[in-house]
C-alpha cells in the first residue's frame, strides 16, 4: 500500500506543493510567529500552518538555522526509558553561534543521529525545544534511507565531487524516486520550520546540499522572508552539473535564497557558470558585492571559506590527558620524522594515493628508511556502497604492502588507525607531527590543517606546545583541490593524482630548513586564528542583513509551479498598467504620442516570421486614423522591412535603425537624421568583426544601412560574452577617432553613428508637435529592451523642458517585469495587443486625420 507521504510526493511531482504528510496527525509545538501584512498566493494550508499559539515576540531578531542534522547528541538512558541530549560541541551550526549577535535568539531545525520511536516523537520535541532551543524533523524511515543514503550519499555527493555515474557499478544513476524522496525530505525540513518561524523578524540560514530545494518551500510560503543558504560541499564544472537531470529545478531552488555562500571562488564561479548557461542570468559586481538579478531581486553571492573553533581547540591543549599523550606518542616515535594524515574513510580522500607517495618517498629517498612515518587516521565511513568497499579494500592492501617491504623491527613507516579518534587525541598527534599531508581528490574545505597550525602553536604558556617552548613551526603538503588550499599560501601544494610530485613535496616539506618552517607557520596561523568561525559566520550574517534590507520596502509576489515557483520583487512606484486607467486618460486627451518599439512589443521574440499580423495592421490603422494621435512604430531594423510590411499603414509614422532614418507617414519621404554621411569607418569596423566571427563559433554580423552588428546570440554562452567583451574593446580603441558610438546589448555588439538613439527619435516628435502647437497631453510609449529605456529617460527630459505637460497621463511602459526606468509593465505582447485594441476601440476615426503634425 502506498504511503500518504509517497502520494503527496506524486503530488509534488506533478507541480503541487501540499503540505507533506506525516504517519499521523502531530501534535503542533508551541511556537513564537506572527502572519505578515502582505503575503500573496498563501493556500487555506498555508495559512493554517502559520497560526500563532503564542503572543507574538518582536523586539529583536531571530535566526533558525537549518541543517540536515541537530547539532545535538541523543542517547538512550541506561534504563531503556527515555532520551538523554546534550550539545555537539564538534557541530559547526553550534560554533557558528560565536560570530552572532550576542542579544539574538537562535533556533535550530534538523534530524537526530537517532531512531526516535514515533510514540516518543512528541516528548522528544517538547524537550529538545525547551532545553536546547531545537526543532527536530523526524523522517519515516522509507524517505530518510532514499534521501541521505540514497540521493544525497550515492548521486549528489559524487556528483559535486566530479565522479560521473558511467556504469551502473560506478558511482549512482539517478533514480527518479530517490529524487522523490529528497524532495519529500526537504518538505518536512519546511514543516517544522513553518511551524516556529516568525516571517517579519526571522532570519533563515540553510546549510547544505542536502536542503538545497527548502528555500523554494518557504518562499513560497512567505514572499519576503530573510534566507540564505550556504554550501560545504564543492559546486562542480557546468560540464558535470549539467548531467545532473533535475538541474534546473536545483538551480532555481538555490536562487529563491537572498544570498548564497561558497568556501571559494572556484565553486562560485561553475554556479554562476550554470546560471548563465542554463537559466541566461548574468552576475554583476558592484563595490566588491557579486550579485544575480533576479526576477526584480538580487541574489547575493559570497565567498568566504569557513574557519575552525580556536576556543574548543585551545582549551582541548589544555587538558592534562592531552599532555599525557603527547609524551606518549613522543616516545612511541622517538628518533622518528612523523608525517600525519586525518581523514574521512570516503572515496574522494585521497588515502590510497597519499599511501603511493608515501612508498615513493621511501624508494626515491632511501634515507627516510627507518625514520620517516606516516600515521594516518581515518574516521569512520558516512557513505557506503561497492566504491567505498573498493576503496577500503586497497587502503588496506597499500599498508600491507609498505610495511612489509620497510618495515623492520621496531620500525613501522604507516601507523594505520581505523577508528574514531576524539580531538583530544587528535590534538596529541598534531602537536608531535613534523608535517601533515592532505591528498584528497576533492573537498569542499577540509579543516585539518588549520587544527593542525593551532596544535602546532599550542598554548600560551605551554612546555609542551609543538614539542617545546622554542620558536613554532609546522609544514603542509596539501591538494590543489581542496577548498582550504587557496588561503595557505605558504603551504606546498601537490596535484595529487601525481605520485613523484606529492612524494617529492612530502620530502621537501619534512626536509625543510627549521626557519623556513617557522616563517611558514608565523603566517598560516595568523590567518587561521583571525579567520575562525566566529569571523565567517558574522560575515556571512552581515552579508544578509545588507542583501535583504529593501525587503518590506518592495512588492512581492509569486509565480510559477512546482520548482519554476519564483518570487518577483519590484519598486512600490512601478506597476502594471492598467487599461481602463490608460483608455480613461485617452479618451480625455486631445493630442497624443504613440511611441511603439516592435520586436519583442508587439511581435513576439521567438517567433520565427516577423511579419505583423492582420490584427496589429488593422489596430495600428485604427489608432491613426484618431485626428488626435501621433503614432510610430521606433525599430531597430532597416528601412525596408518596416516600410514593406507596414505599408497599409498609411498614417503611420516609422523611425528604422534606431532613428537613423524617419518619416510621419507612407506619403513623406525618409528623413536621414544622422549627422554624417561618411561610412569609411565600416572600412575598419567590418575586418574587425569578420576576425571575431570566424573565431567564434555561431557568432554573425548584420550589416545595416547605418550601422554594422555583430551577434552571438547562437555561440557558447560563456565564450560569446568573452568575446563580445573583447570585441567592445577592440572596436572602441580602431574607432577612438570615428564619430560613431560602439555599444553592447542583449548577445551583439553595435557600431552606429554618434547621436543615434530612440531616445532622439522621441525628443524629436515631442518637440515637433509642441512646435506645432499640438503639445501632447497623453503619451503612450512601450518598449523592451535596452535600447528603449533611451526613450522612457527622453520623457523626463521632454516634461524637464516643456515640451510635454507635466500630467500623469504619461505612459512609459516596459514588457516584462525587470527593473527598467519605466514606471509601468505589461507582461508580454499579448498584453500590450490586448491594450492597444482597447485604445482602438474608444478611438474616434476621422478621414482627415494624419501622422504628420
């Protein structure tokens, strides 16, 4: 029988997001919320999810941090009756705490490590809240194993870590249920999130890739409410992500938060890769703040590599037993150069390689037999699966090996532990480690060795810090793929599927002069204890306090289903037009200016044939004909094409090319608005652009009577711009001495006459009529790109000098909803057809009337 919580997944699936349901009705906990004024789009579900219990508390503000696991240990009390908790101190959503307001209030939502017996679930909760401030969600085991195990442990995590799933022995295949699952998960996350948030006042910050679709669940709850979400794993290539099946649905999930964090520059840069290559969205950066427009919102990007804990390790120095062990490990290894490895048991560690240079160094380097040691600790295994079996398997192989062909008696060259180690233990043997060596194919961050400089620094006061009270030194041989090595500058860094490299960095480092080492170290530690965790987390906060300050000041509301659901956010001031507005203030007016671009306006972008239809001929002929109107169509086309196909248009007034070439109607004669006729400049502009295009893939050049364009809208996404970019350059620097403009828009580069613009075009017929006596008193002027907002600024200019009446029957009006200098929208052209019909429709035809004032 399938399960209530599998068939409202279906549900999810087929574009609906009810609310996930559990094995039975739970009983609500008691939670701190208020519902916000202005919240579009909520369901009757919605709103009952979002019930205040309690009164409602607002003084300060509130974070919920929501992780896939509770930073919170549970244990069954010795008499099998009940739970014992007590806090994770290793669990970074704890340490993030230090670098947080200190009056602000945090909350916690994620899963236990534990198996909680649904008839225990409630009590669990209740205490978890009252003691520790934690929200826990409990998954039904069918869901949990496909979710963590299944699409977070076999396919996500080897995806972000470039392993492609080839064979169905290699890696996971993506399953279309374990998908499901994932997205059920999430869902539940989002319950008990709903259940104790505060909209207005609240602050969410999501970690990891496992609830990277949660912020498309709660912002479709609450249009404006403060999120951001920060990643710990690698974000791979687009090449890689792009294999992913559901990448778009993740994409557009991520970028329902306010800000997204990276630990470096490289993951951030493949997310905005497949932004740009998968949804058309371009980042800008603005004073040192990356940014992604968005529906009308900016979506922050950040980059800040997390730190450690220096307080937790500090004090681990400390204790008594530590001392005790470093004494013992010393003489364990004495006479001995120990080179220490910690790592997860995880198939993107790097063990097995870091085991080959080990061998490497002793056969290349003879004189380390018998002295040099590789201790290396692996920690228990997350995953499992054959890889990992695999792995395993030859980890063990490798010891065997090595310590049979040096080993001798008393003398051991790898020191194998494959148990936990608690960091108090882990600290010892950092503080008696000559070098640590990090050799993972791939890692989000890795923290070992910033423990490791920390150890190696020791205590203030400390005898026994770094084996002695002299000067402090430590050495580092780490991967160039791990998300920590751009920050150790003084670190050797080793491309670790290279054995001889890392073998021979290996030997370099534990060869290396005491001063040298002591430099190194000096400028590792001061980075690593000003660059904790109390300095990332805060950062990260102030980063989304900045990034969400406009929040209530805007409007928002949602659109799309499913994992298409967005929220456009936009000025109080810019709105959608209204039509019985606009045909009230038509019908009032007595001399009016139709300004219409037409790609994109009133003919569809997409569309292949851009002929205007019968209805728009017929609408267009209709508004000319009113004695009272001025109509034109404002194209970036030729002359030819727009003179042809709106040749019924009699009265109809045509500016091509921008406004190169105008006339008021069908009877007059093309007026050449250019302020020269010299093209000699084509002569340099066109051999520049053939260079481009026959090194760019897809890339074309139009040639315009007036103007030359170059267009990539067919290459690489990525490659075109680059190249666009380079193009604008190159052209600008030939053309310094040319009296032409060089622009760039929407995929082309354009090289027109100087002075050329719509906005000129406007300025003209304004001035013309007022010049007329026919100053006009309603004006209409509709765009959709770039090049029109020239138009919509050249309205203020017009009002600014008195030749339009200041009136609010001024209309300027973008398609689409984006930031533009309009103050009005229409959706998209069907809505600017619709508009125009009606103005048709109270338009009063006379036989005299005409274009020309």
């Amino acid at each position: 029988m399938m399960s209530r919580s599998y068939t409202n997944l279906l549900d999810l699936a087929s574009g609906n997001f009810p609310a996930m349901g559990q094995p039975r009705e739970r009983k609500r906990l008691p939670r701190v919320m208020t519902v916000p004024g202005v919240i579009s789009e909520l369901d009757d579900d919605v709103a009952n999810s979002v019930t205040s219990d309690v009164p409602s508390s607002v003084v300060q503000d509130r974070i919920i941090i929501v992780g896939n696991q509770l930073p919170v240990k549970a244990k069954r009390r010795p008499d099998n009756k009940g739970w014992s908790f007590s806090w994770d101190e290793d669990s970074l959503l704890l340490q993030l705490k230090d670098g947080l307001p200190e009056e602000m209030e945090v909350l916690y939502v994620g899963s236990l490590r534990a198996d909680i017996d649904l008839s225990e679930q409630d009590d669990v909760s209740q205490v978890l809240l009252d003691r520790f401030k934690c929200v826990p969600a409990f998954l039904p085991p069918d869901i949990l194993s496909k979710f963590y195990h299944g699409f977070c442990k076999q396919y996500l995590w080897p995806l972000f870590h470039y392993m492609l799933p080839i064979s169905g022995n290699h890696g996971g295949r993506f399953d279309r249920s374990l998908w499901e699952a994932y997205v059920a998960a999430n869902n539940i996350f989002s319950q008990r999130v709903i259940e104790v948030i505060n909209p207005e006042d609240d602050y969410v910050w999501i970690h990891d890739y496992h609830l990277m679709v949660l912020p498309t669940f709660l912002r479709r709850r609450f249009n404006r409410l403060r999120m951001g979400f920060f990643l710990h794993s690698p974000f791979p290539s687009s090449e890689i992500y792009r294999t992913l099946p559901v990448r778009e649905e993740i994409l557009k999930a991520l970028l329902n938060s306010d800000l997204i964090g990276f630990h470096t520059f490289d993951y951030a840069r493949h997310f905005l890769s497949c932004c740009s290559r998968m949804l058309g969205l371009e980042y800008q950066s603005k004073r040192g703040y990356i940014g992604l427009e968005y529906y009308g919102r900016t979506v922050g990007i950040k980059i800040m590599p997390v730190g450690i804990h220096m307080g937790q390790i500090q004090s681990v120095l400390k204790l008594a037993d530590k001392d005790w062990r470093v004494e013992e490990l010393k003489q364990q290894f004495e006479g001995k150069t120990v080179l220490l490895g910690v790592d997860d048991m995880d198939i993107f560690k790097g063990v097995n390689l870091k085991l080959l240079a080990m061998e490497q160094l002793l056969k290349q380097h003879p004189k380390w037999q018998r002295r040099a040691v590789l201790v290396q600790i692996t920690n228990p295994a997350r995953g499992r699966g054959r890889d990992l079996e695999e792995v395993q398997a030859e980890i063990q192989e490798s010891c065997r090996r090595i310590n049979e062909t040096f080993g001798r008696p008393g003398y051991e060259p790898v020191v194998f532990i494959d148990r936990p180690v608690s960091l108090s233990e882990r600290s010892a043997y950092f503080t008696i480690a000559e070098c640590v060596v990090v050799a993972a194919v791939r890692d989000g961050m890795n923290l070992t060795p910033y423990e490791y400089i920390v150890c190696r620094q020791g205590v203030s006061g400390s005898e026994s810090s770094s084996g002695s009270s002299g000067p402090k030194k430590s050495m580092l041989v780490v991967s160039e793929f791990i998300g920590c090595s751009p920050s150790l500058s003084g670190a050797i860094r080793v491309n670790p599927w290279n054995i001889e490299a890392t073998a021979e960095a290996m030997n370099e480092a534990i060869s290396m002069a005491d001063s040298e080492k002591q430099l190194r170290h000096e400028k590792h530690y001061r980075y690593v204890s000003t660059h904790d965790v109390a300095y990332w987390s805060r950062s990260f906060y102030q980063d989304m306090e900045r990034t969400c300050k406009d929040h209530f000041r805007r409007r928002c509301w949602g659109i799309g289903l499913s994992f298409g659901f967005r929220v456009v956010a936009l000025d109080p001031n810019f709105k959608k037009l209204n039509i019985d507005q606009i045909e009230s203030a038509y019908i009032k007016s007595k001399n009016r200016a139709i300004l219409l671009d037409y790609d994109g306006t009133v003919m569809p972008q997409t569309t292949i044939n851009k002929t205007p239809s019968q209805e728009v001929i017929s609408i267009i002929n209709t508004l000319c004909s009113d004695a009272k109107n001025t109509v034109f169509v404002v194209s970036g086309r030729g002359r030819d094409s727009l003179g042809k196909w709106f040749n019924p248009c009699k009265k109809l007034g045509i500016a091509a090319e921008h406004g190169y070439f105008m006339r008021w109607s069908v009877d007059e004669d093309w007026e050449n608005c250019g302020q020269s006729s010299d093209f000699g400049w084509t002569q340099i502009a066109e051999p520049v652009m053939k260079l481009y295009t026959e090194a760019t893939d897809g890339s074309s050049i139009e040639k315009k009577e007036s103007a030359l364009v170059w267009h990539h809208r067919d290459a690489d996404p990525g490659f075109g711009a680059a190249q666009a970019k380079e193009l604008l350059d190159h052209l600008e620097s030939v053309l310094a001495n040319e009296p032409v403009a060089v622009k760039s828009g929407q995929c082309i580069v354009e090289v027109k006459p100087q002075g050329i613009s719509k906005g000129s075009v406007a300025e003209k017929i304004f001035t013309s009529m007022a010049e007329s006596g026919r100053q006009a008193d309603f004006v209409l002027c509709i765009g959709d790109d770039r090049s029109d907002e020239d138009m919509f600024e050249s309205i203020d200019n017009a009002i600014a000098n008195g030749n339009l009446t200041s009136s609010k029957s001024v209309f300027a009006c973008t398609v689409g909803q984006k930031p533009s200098k309009a103050k009005y929208y229409l959706d998209d052209t069907t809505d600017v057809i619709n508009m125009l019909e009606a103005l048709a429709e109270a338009s009063d035809p006379s036989p005299s009337a005409g274009s020309s004032p």
